[in-house]
C-alpha cells in the first residue's frame, strides 16, 4: 500500500476532529498568531496543489501530528513547494544604490529602439497574463522581469530618447509587477515596487503613468487599514496627472478616489467621484488611451459603482448592476470573477437575501478553490463572516458547512 499522501494525512486528522477546512484555517490562525491562512489554501493543500512550508509547524501543533511526519510524507509523495519563500525581499532584484541610476561601464551593450519596444511587449504580456493568473502563481517570474529590465536600463548604453522609453516600461512594469506581489499578499514589498514606478515614471517625464502606479499604491492602502492615506494619495494621484491626462486614466482614478472614500463611510463624496469617472470615461478618445489601460471600460466602471454601493450599504442599487455585469464577464478571468462575485454575494445578504447570497457564494468557491490569489482568500473570509447571520437558513448552512 503507497504511503498516505500529505494532503490526505491533515485531511483525515482535520475530519477526525470534526473540524470544516475553515476551522482548520482558524486554529492555524489562532496557533501561528497570523490570520493569512485560509479555507482556500488548506483546499490547495489537502489536494495536493500547494506545500505549506512555513505552515508545516503549526499545522503539526493544531492536529497534533510530529512535524518529522508531515515532512516524510511530503519527501515520500514528491511534493515540491512552487510557492515564494516568505523571507525574500525586493531588495534582492535591485543592485544597491539607486536603481535608476545608468551605470557608466563601457562593457555595456548597446540598447537601442527595439529593445525598448521589446521590453514593452513583455510587459504587456505580464499584464495580459495577469487577467488568467493570479499573485502567488505569478510573483516569482514577474520579480524577475523586473530584475532583467532594471538591468538593461543600469548596465546598457542608450540615448536620452530610448533611456526615457525604458524608463516608461519599466514604470508600468512595476506597476504591475507590484499589484501581482499585492494579490500574493506580499504588501511591503508591493510598495517598495510601486514607488520605484513612480520615480522610473517621473524621471521619463510621465505624469499620467506616475498618477496609474501611485493610484494603485493607494488602492492597496485603502484595502490594508490605511484608508484616509489611501484617499490623500488617490486624490493627489488625479491631481499629478492633471485634467488632460487620457479620459480612460482619469475615469480610473476617479474610481480609486470614490472606493477610498467609500471605504470610509463618505458616501456622497464617492458618489461624485463615480459620476466623474462615467463622465471621463464617455469622454474618452480611444487612441489616446494609454495600453495599460486597456481593461478600463464602462462594464468595469459598473462593477465598481456596485462595489461602492455595497460598502456604503446599499444593496438595491448594487445587485442590479452586479447581475448585470456579470452574466456576461469572461469566465477566463476567475480571480476577477470570483472577486465580483463576493460583492454579489454581500449584497444579496445585506438586502436580506439569504438564499441568493449562499447559492453566489458556492459558485464563488468553486471559481476560487485553485486562485492562488491573497484578494480572494480575503474576500471569501468577509463573506463567511456576512453569512453567519443567517446560519440558521438551510441553504447557507450548507455553504458554511464546506467552508
């Protein structure tokens, strides 16, 4: 008989206390005094997708397992930890000193336009990647694009003209390099990357680029408990870029300035925010959109008008919206999906809508089982919690009863 799998090992401990995989995740919460496990990575464990490395003594402590077995079983079975090691900073892609700084060496390669437009290619390519992966699936390969595109720029010999185009690519590559490390739930060193953007894209003289990395800096202020930095920034993010930036960059970050406020319960200031990024946005002229934005458009302005009414409580106004939209969104993009549908799932709750809110949570669980993604394993723990109120409905006590 084949030694008993990792996965099947804390499975069966976890059932033989009785335990739903959510409680598991909560005695590993309580046990490591850290509350970034949750249900979804104890799935991707008991199936085989993940190894929990740095979990590995606190899952021995909460089923009472010897760790030298958890370890013997993961050797035994061929597991291999595909996920970043926790302690690896940014500091480790960047040379010391300043990272924008051309380094003077004559052994440099020359670098000329179509490397630049190369680098921008890749780039793209990152984000397009983004839209069908997520954070911890991506953070690892992203950092070293970043790390190879630093180089170029410090240790190749270019003119001023091609200097500032990767200077340009190199602030959209952190942008989107630092939101994957965000969506991995690697947060300081998501800002560490955002504000390298922001200097790469200032010193190429691209204030519209500058206000996208800063925006998104404060968006993730605005999800991690720093909301009134995270409006101070967003706004002062809009006000860089200036009112003739591009129609879809100012509607995108007018929305991040109404989710912050939102986030603080300033319910009309938002409200006017969302009006002004309709208002930028129907006012767009499409070839002036920069290609980050390519993914802003009316259907995504909606998603957020409901994201905005669900915080601010208002849930009529939110489900409509959110039904609407995502009947027809591109099933390709799970995170995304699984993200809209947590917000779904809130606002069928707060309009008193039980039965609705378990049936959209059940499908988001399915979308997100396999989402190495920090967002959705956060908003799945919101829903639980909303959920809980109606514990007593069959139908949401199914859906607690898995989680």
């Amino acid at each position: 008989m084949p030694p008993e799998t990792f996965g099947a090992m804390i499975c069966r401990a976890r059932k033989e206390r009785g335990w739903s995989q959510s409680r598991l995740a909560e005695e590993l919460a309580q046990v490591s005094g850290r509350s970034t496990v949750t249900r979804q990575e104890v799935y991707r464990w008991e199936k085989g997708r993940r190894v929990p490395r740095f979990w590995l003594p606190h899952i021995a402590t909460a089923l009472d397992i010897p760790r030298d077995r958890l370890e013997r079983a993961i050797a035994a079975n061929g597991a291999s930890d595909d996920s970043p090691d926790p302690a690896a900073t940014l500091t480790t892609l960047l040379p010391d000193g300043d990272p924008l700084t051309p380094l003077t060496a004559s052994t440099g390669r020359r670098v000329g336009a179509q490397d630049a437009r190369d680098l921008a290619a890749r780039v793209h390519g990152l984000r397009l990647a983004d839209d069908v992966l997520a954070g911890r699936d991506l953070v690892s390969p992203a950092r070293r694009e970043l790390a190879a595109a630093l180089r170029l720029y410090r240790e190749g010999r270019h003119t001023e003209a091609v200097g500032r185009s990767l200077l340009v690519a190199i602030g959209e590559l952190a942008q989107i390099v630092g939101w994957i490390e965000s969506d991995a739930g690697h947060h300081d060193r998501a800002e560490a990357t955002y504000r390298l953007g922001v200097s790469a894209a200032r010193e190429a003289g691209d204030l519209t680029l500058a206000g996208n990395v800063a925006g998104s800096l404060a968006y993730q202020w605005t999800n991690t408990g720093r909301q009134r930095e995270g409006l101070a920034l967003a706004r002062a993010a809009l006000d860089d870029a200036g009112p003739d930036a591009p129609g879809k960059a100012r509607a995108l970050f007018f929305d991040r300035v109404a989710w912050a406020h939102a986030s603080i319960g300033e319910a009309q200031a938002a409200m006017r925010a969302l009006e002004h990024a309709h208002e930028a946005l129907v006012a767009a002229e499409p070839e002036a959109a920069p290609e980050w934005a390519y993914w802003v458009s009316e259907d995504e302005l909606r998603v957020m008008d409901a994201r905005v009414y669900t915080e601010l409580r208002r849930p009529l106004r939110a489900v409509p919206l959110l039904r609407d939209v995502l009947n027809r969104y591109n099933a390709a993009h799970a995170r995304e999906l699984a993200l809209y549908l947590s917000w779904l799932a809130v606002a069928y709750a707060d309009a008193n809508e039980p039965e609705a809110a378990a049936e959209t949570t059940a499908r988001m669980f399915a979308l997100s089982a396999d989402v190495a993604s920090d967002r959705t394993a956060e908003r799945s723990q919101v829903v639980l919690c909303r959920l809980a109120d109606f514990e007593d409905v069959p139908e949401v006590r199914a859906v607690l009863g898995v989680a």
